[in-house]
C-alpha cells in the first residue's frame, strides 16, 4: 500500500494535508489498522469499526459526523490562512515532544523567543528560552503524540486575521507510559508571532517570539465523549478558565521600544493565576 496523502477530499484527508502527517503515520499513532486509515481518508467507512471512529475522532478533532458524511469544501478549524504558518504548526505537531525539537525547530522562532503558561506562574517558574523548553520537553517520562484541534487568530476591533500576530490554538496530546498505557491530554497555547501574514515578505520564514500554555482539565473526558456522542466543537463549551489566562496573557504583554521597529514585544512579568 502506498504511503501517501493522494486521497480524494475527506475530511479526514484534508485534516493530513494540513497536518502533514500520512495516513500510514495516524494509524501508527492511534493504534488502528493502516487499512482503516486508508478507507476514512478516502471517505470509504462502510468496513471501518466503531473503535477505529472513536480513535481518530479523540485524536485528530474531528466528529465522527465530519469522518462519515460526504466532504463540502470549508475552512478547516486548523487552517490560519497561511500556508507558512500552517506547516510551521504541522511541523511543530511533529517534533515538539522529540530530542529533534530544536534542530528542526529553531528556524522558526526569535532569538527573543519566551515561553510561559499558568503552571510555570503557580508554581513560581521563570519563562523559558527555546533551548530550554525543548530540554524540557525531551525530558517527559512519555511518549507523546500532539494533533492541532483548531488554530483561531486573536482579532480585537475590526483587525482582520490577516493583520494579527496573536494565534489561539488548542491541541489534543496522546501519551505512552514506558507500560505502553495510554491517555489524552488538550493544550491551549497562544502563539505571538513577530509578524502578520499581511506583513509577511513572499519568502521570508515566520517566527515565534512568545508561547503561552495553559492545560483546562475540563477538555478532557468530556471533551472527548461530546464528540463520541456526535457533537461538534462549540467554542461556547471551551473552559472558561482558560480564556480568562488568554485574557491575563495579552494584558500582560507590552511593546518593548527597542523592538518596536520589528513589531516584537516581551513580557512584563509573571502571569498571576488566583
């Protein structure tokens, strides 16, 4: 069987386009047949079993009625409008959580570049530089598989997507223990982008200066079983909590003079969570 992404328009064949993953790769990582992958991808689900909807469905966002019923052109939640910045997310779905983080990576962010989240503010940790949060990263007890479950430009006022560089994304994590158990785990991250796509020149590479993460223990489960149950994502669901820490996020981001030119900006201090 071939290894390749040469399907007709599925769903599920546009949600590997975007991500930059075959079908061969998604049902490594869920655990399916290759088989199985290769018939959703096609749109052909007649032979495919409840368990192998369930497990694309957990992983990758969609709904098992976006997996059965025939495909209509549409945006898909993971596309920003870019395809720079979209392989810049599908490429950080694939290496984020590898010793190869910063090797293929490092291209793609400022030498100012931060990161931060609610848990490093609770418990009283400094951002960290890109080096760092790779170390980090390759040093989770885990073997962790990311899917980017939407991607949303942050548009205060009449600022069209185009002109932003504050991208809100969820993504959903699939771990291994070393007793080869697994779980799920959804992710919230702001990305602030050092500049827009408006700005952006035809060749030039984009970076990201600030990452912000912040893990809504209620996406889990419940999350999940809505989608089982045939639901679609309703952002009117999504934790609030969450968006309050995206809120304390671009309030406690300010210009930084010396960037000004570059459009890049820093943080004032330490995220406050309660």
């Amino acid at each position: 069987m071939a290894d390749s992404n040469d399907f007709p328009a599925t769903a599920l064949s546009e949600w590997l386009r975007l991500a930059e993953m075959t079908a061969n790769r998604l049902a490594t990582v869920v655990e399916i047949t290759p088989r199985s992958a290769y018939s959703l991808a096609r749109g052909d689900s007649d032979l495919v079993s409840t368990k192998t909807l369930i497990a694309v469905s957990n992983y990758t966002g969609l709904t098992i009625d976006d997996l059965l019923r025939p495909y209509y052109a549409s945006t898909l939640a993971t596309d920003t409008g870019s395809v720079r910045i979209n392989r810049v997310l599908a490429k950080i779905s694939a290496h984020l959580h590898t010793p190869r983080c910063q090797h293929k990576l490092a291209r793609f962010m400022h030498p100012d570049f931060l990161c931060s989240g609610s848990e490093y503010a609770k418990n009283s940790v400094e951002p960290m530089t890109f080096e760092n949060m790779c170390l980090a990263n390759a040093s989770n007890p885990y073997k962790i598989n990311s899917a980017l479950l939407s991607a949303t430009w942050f548009t205060p006022g009449a600022q069209k997507p185009t002109e932003s560089t504050l991208l809100h994304t969820y993504w959903r994590a699939m771990l291994t223990d070393k007793a080869a158990h697994t779980s799920t785990d959804t992710t919230f991250i702001i990305l602030e982008f050092v500049k827009s796509i408006a700005e952006l020149e035809d060749l030039e590479r984009p970076q990201i200066i600030n990452w912000w993460w912040h893990r809504p223990t209620e996406l889990h489960a419940e999350f999940a079983n809505k989608r089982v149950k045939g639901f679609g994502y309703d952002e009117e669901e999504i934790d609030l909590h969450a968006e309050l820490r995206a809120n304390q996020f671009r309030q406690n981001f300010h210009l930084n003079p010396e960037h000004n030119a570059n459009k890049t900006s820093q943080f004032s201090g330490q995220l406050k969570t309660d």
